[in-house]
C-alpha cells in the first residue's frame, strides 16, 4: 500500500500537464480542488448506487437541507453526490469532459458545492478545457486510488496537508502569499499544550480550538496531529476563519477530508473577515469561546476597509465589545486580532470545568513596541499585561518566513498562568536557534531545527528551557511592572521680552482700530525700550486701562500679547499664580520613569539637574508599556583594534587598485 508521501509525489506529477496555460506558483487552483473532488469519489464510490435510488425517490418530494441530511445518512458521510458520474464515467467521455464535470460537482451536497464554489473551480475547468489538458487532467486523476480502504483518512490528511504545504512554498517563493512554516507552527503548539498534560489526560476530554485567520488549516492541523500523538483519549475540535476564498475552501476541504468529528456536526470552517464579521454565539460557531487560540495574522496590513465597523464597535460597545483597549493605527491591524481572540476566552471556573484559555499568535515587532504612552498600541498593551494575561513572548531568528526577512515574535497569552508564572512575564530569545535551508525559499533562508525531520532538536530545546522559567542567556524573567512608565509631562517657564515698534503698532490697530487711544497712551506711558519682565509690563497696563475705565476682551489681550512680545531666554519668567509659571510650549519636553521608580520624591531636578526652573506637571501623566526585546538581550562587542581595521582597509585598496587595473586594460 502506497503511503502518503508515494501519493503526494505522483499527484505532484500530474502538475507536469499543466505546464503552459499555468505557471508553477498557480497549479493548486487545479491540484487541490481535483485532490479533493478524487477523494470524496472514492469515498462516496461504496454508497453510490444507494445514495442514487434515494435521490431518485425523495428529490421530488424534499430539497435543500432536509434532502441533504437525508442522503448525508444513507453516504455515511457528511455530505453526498446523487450525481450518475464519478471519474470512471467521466474519463468514457472526453468530447463532454467539461460540462460532465460541471455536472458532477453540482450533483454534490451543499457544502461541498460551497467549497467549489470558492475555489472558483469552473473557470478553471474552463481554462483546461481550451487549452486542451482537460480530459488528461481528470484521467491521470482517475487512476489514483485514494479509496479508504487503501489511504486512511489520517493518510489522507497527510497527504493533503503535504500538497498544500508544497504548492503554499512554491507560490511564496514567487508570489509572497502569507504561509506560517510548518516548524514554527510546531513550536506554537508545543508552547500552547505544554502546561495541560493533567487536563488533556482525563478521560473523555474535549477542547476547542480556533484559528480566526486560519488560510489553509495548517495551525489546526497540526494541532490535531499534536493531540492525537500525545493525547489520544481526548478530542479537539477545530474552528477557523479566513476571507480568503481559495485558502477558505482549502481549510474547509482539509476538515471534510479527514471527516473531522466537531459540536453539532456543523461547518466549522467559515467564509469572512474576523474583524468585520465576527462570528459570535448564535451566529455560526456553537458558542463564543474558546479553550485555545492560535493565529499568523498578516503583518503591517491597514484595516482601512474594516474601519468604520471596528470604531462603531469601540466606541458604542467599549469593553463589552472586542476593541475595548483601544485602536492601534490603521496601517496595522495586528493587535485587533489579538483583541478579537482575547475576546473569546474562556472564563476561568473550574468548579465548572471551565479551566481558562491559551493563545499562540505570531507577530512582527511592532505590536511590541509602537506608540507611545496613550496610544492606542500602547493601551492595548497596558490592558493585556495590567490583566497579567502576557505569560512570554519567544523571539524567532530572522529569515524564518516566505514573504518577509523581519524578525518575528510569538505570543503566548492566557487568563490562567501557573502560579510561580503569575505577576511575571518571561522573555525568550531564540533568535540564534535555527539551521541554514539548503535551498532558500522566497525570503526563507533558516529553519528551527525539528527532530522529526532528521534535524538538531531545536523546537525541543526552546520549550524545555522555556518551561524551566528560569533566568539564562536565552530566557529572562520579569516583573510584569517591568515593561510599564509613566510619561511625564517637564515644563519650562515662558520668558517674554516687550517692546513696542512703530511696525507692531501698525499691525495692532489694524485689526483693533477701536483701541487707538488706549495705544496711544500705553506706547506714552512705557516708551520703545525693550523691557525683560512681562509680569511688570502687564501689571502697569492693566492699571493704565482701569484708570481710563477701559475693558479689553480675552481675545484683544491675546492679539496684544502676541504682537509686542517676543520669547527670549534673557527675559524673566512669566507667572501663572502666585508660585506658578506659564509653560513655554516650545520648550515642552517629555520624560518615561519606569514604573517601579515612579514614587513620591521623584523630581524633575534629578531629571534634568542642569535646568533648575524645569518642573513636571503631573496633571498630564499617562501610563505607556512597551517590550523593548534588544534592550533585555544586548551585547556588548567591544570595537576592533585599530590596526585591524587598517588592515582591512588596506586589503580593500589592494583589491580596488587591482579591479581598476583590470578595467583600464
């Protein structure tokens, strides 16, 4: 019996035919969907003849769902083809191949039509049928025994999950689609399921699991396989979303293919974007959370299009809706998925059976660090720690994806850490464990190291220290208090110089003619001279204009003010009060005290002991936190030698010397 790498590499092979009227990086628009439409063939090919004689009884009679569920129970499946095709009659007609096809997929139960239907498989149907490949397409196909009793629906998995991961690489490599390599994905599971070998152990155990950016399954995929290896006795049910229609109607292919068992036997892969279209409690998933959470979100992508929902739902809903802690720029939606999947943990009551929730989501750097105290980043942030939900966060080697080169950076986020893990947070850099790629792919140049595949054991490495929680060169631990500042406001006073010119005069009376007279007799009473202390000035003109019985407005205070004055350093201070000083905006600058030195006592003199006046304003205070991953991991590297830099220099010169040479030959 053939296994499932002999199937994955002679599917491969049929690839060949489609050399021409496609390029490589757009085989799976064929491969998959055909994969998929042979397997469910061969499944339905035992129930066939009885599925047909149903049909031909009841079709009249029934439609829609209550036919479905019908002839679903007589297939044994959850779903049917009461179609009179399948491949064998298919490849008897090749003057009809295409409409016999179209046929055939049309003969299926609704959710499979659906998952066709977003695979968008007629045009393609279309297209090999002009270009003639049509017919060689489904009969290389139509010899390829993918019937149960020869692949296994575990085999059949495998299989599946191997082409999808080949077709993803080969279309990142030219194209940049977002695929999460399949060891960083073992090493989020690892980290997800570390701490629950007691619960996943009981007898009857049944978890839930959801991925609210699943693309093609991958995440709950191998999740399933996790359990199914170290946990047999329990259940983990899978549930994900996606509002790509191609990397949806694979995931939801990848379910029905293994005829993954889940609540209600309902669709558990749904079409739409999670942060415009949520799918809560009594919408389309059997309830609103969930036991563990894993996700890739698509780096740096704006949520321009989904904006307008997202600030309705913050602003009308606050807490009681996803966005509560706040909005992040619009240029970068990450931290709305993290809040969105937050929203869907569950409550901690183990009186209940209700033991929390854990997530794993892959990151760029900025969520860690972008925006200030205040921002919306940053309150996010403040939130998530203030919350003590942050248990780690793990720094991936650089290199590491299809489609980007950055440095990447897992999350683990949960509402029921250990105790020794609770009020920490640990710090894990494992950006120097990985092995070189023989062959590169797209921006992927490393890999971590996965004993399953013949590698150093480096996924193993980085979760057995992570689990010791212990302070190393890779692995430190703080307080959660550590990450947090308060951003203080330090205010300089306003120092203005008065003096009145013949040109400011002009301009003055310009726009308030009506106060000639009181100009006049100012310009009198304090002369042309530069005068240094404004607070003397303004007191001698308010007396000058009480004793004429003249009232000035707000605003005509203001415009004099701005004409006749000028910021000079020399000048004194402008006061407020009696022991306050008007702040000079310009001179305004900002200080970040870490939490823990924040205390009474802490002025701005030690602050700023070479400005005596600067004082802080603490009405204007604002909580930040930010993770800054290279402050906590740097490394001093003394610089070289002098006389080995000169030596290089002098190495280069000789090799820039000897091309010059060369050219002018």
């Amino acid at each position: 019996m053939a296994n499932h790498q002999e199937h994955s590499n002679f599917i491969w092979q049929i690839a060949d035919l489609l050399r021409g009227p496609y390029r490589p990086p757009q085989y799976e628009r064929v491969m998959l969907p055909m994969t998929v439409l042979r397997r469910f063939d061969c499944v339905l090919q035992s129930t066939k003849e009885s599925v047909l004689a149903k049909y031909e009884t009841y079709h009249e009679r029934f439609d829609g769902e209550a036919l479905d569920a019908m002839l679903n129970k007589i297939s044994g499946q959850q779903f049917h083809n009461h179609s009179p095709l399948n491949f064998e009659k298919l490849r008897g007609a090749p003057n009809s191949i295409a409409k016999d096809l179209v046929s055939y997929i049309n003969g299926f139960s609704a959710n499979v039509r659906r998952i066709f239907e977003y695979f968008e498989f007629e045009k393609e149907i279309e297209k090999m049928d002009e270009a003639n490949i049509l017919y060689l397409v489904v009969t290389r196909f139509s010899i390829v025994d993918l019937h149960p009793g020869h692949v296994s629906n575990i085999e059949m998995g495998l299989l599946f999950e191997n082409l999808i991961r080949r077709f993803n690489e080969l279309a990142n490599e030219t194209a940049g689609d977002h695929f999460t390599p399949r060891e960083v994905i073992r090493l989020m599971i690892d980290l997800l399921f570390m701490h629950d070998d007691a619960l996943l152990t009981k007898p009857g155990t049944v978890r839930r699991m959801l991925d609210p950016t699943c693309g093609t399954g991958g995440m709950l995929a191998e999740a399933q396989r996790y359990i199914k290896d170290h946990h047999p006795q329990a259940k983990l049910y899978a549930y994900g979303q996606d509002y790509n229609k191609r990397a949806f109607a694979t995931a939801a292919s990848d379910m029905l293919i293994k005829e993954v068992s889940h609540n209600g036997m309902g669709e558990n892969i749904k079409y739409g974007d999670s942060l415009s279209n949520d799918l809560k409690d009594g919408d389309q998933f059997p309830n609103a959370t969930f036991d563990y959470l894993i996700a890739n979100p698509p780096f740096g992508v704006d949520w321009k299009k989904q904006q307008k929902e997202i600030i309705r739902e913050h602003e009308k809903l606050g807490f009681a809706g996803r966005f509560g802690a706040g909005l992040p720029r619009v240029n970068d939606g990450a931290l709305l998925f993290l809040q969105h999947m937050i929203s869907k943990f569950e409550p901690v009551d183990e009186a209940n059976q209700r033991y929390g929730s854990r997530l794993a989501v892959v990151f760029s750097g900025s969520p860690l660090f972008t925006g200030g105290a205040g921002s919306g980043e940053s309150n996010i942030r403040k939130w998530i720690i203030e919350n003590d939900w942050l248990e780690a966060v793990v720094a991936l080697p650089e290199q590491m994806f299809y489609n980007t080169g950055i440095g990447t950076y897992i999350w683990i986020v949960t509402n029921r850490k250990k105790p020794w893990r609770q009020g920490k947070i640990q710090l894990f850099d494992a950006r120097e464990t990985y092995v070189p790629m023989r062959r590169s792919l797209g921006n992927k140049r490393r890999k971590i190291g996965d004993k399953n595949e013949g590698e150093p054991d480096q996924i193993g490495s980085i979760v057995r220290e992570y689990e010791r929680f212990q302070t190393s060169t890779v692995s430190k631990i703080f307080d959660k208090e550590d990450f947090g500042y308060t951003r203080v406001t330090v205010e300089r006073p306003l120092r203005l110089r008065y003096q009145m010119t013949y040109d400011d005069k002009a301009r003055f009376l310009d726009a308030c003619p009506w106060l000639l007279d009181d100009i006049q007799e100012i310009d009198k009473k304090l002369g042309r001279e530069p005068q240094f202390d404004w607070n003397a000035v303004e007191e001698s003109i308010r007396r000058l204009l009480k004793n004429r019985g003249s009232k000035w407005k707000a605003t005509e205070w203001k415009l004099f003010r701005d004409v006749f004055t000028t910021k000079d350093p020399a000048a004194e201070a402008v006061r407020k009060g009696k022991n306050e000083f008007e702040p000079d905006a310009d001179l305004r600058d900002f200080e970040n005290i870490p939490l823990k030195q924040d205390i009474d006592g802490y002025f701005a003199r030690e602050v700023y002991p070479h400005v005596p006046d600067a004082w802080m304003d603490r009405t204007k205070d604002k909580v930040g936190y930010e993770i800054n991953f290279n402050r906590y991991f740097f490394k001093y590297e003394p610089p070289k030698e002098l006389s080995v830099i000169d030596d290089k220099l002098k190495k280069a010169e000789e090799q820039i010397l000897k091309l010059l040479k060369e050219v002018v030959r």
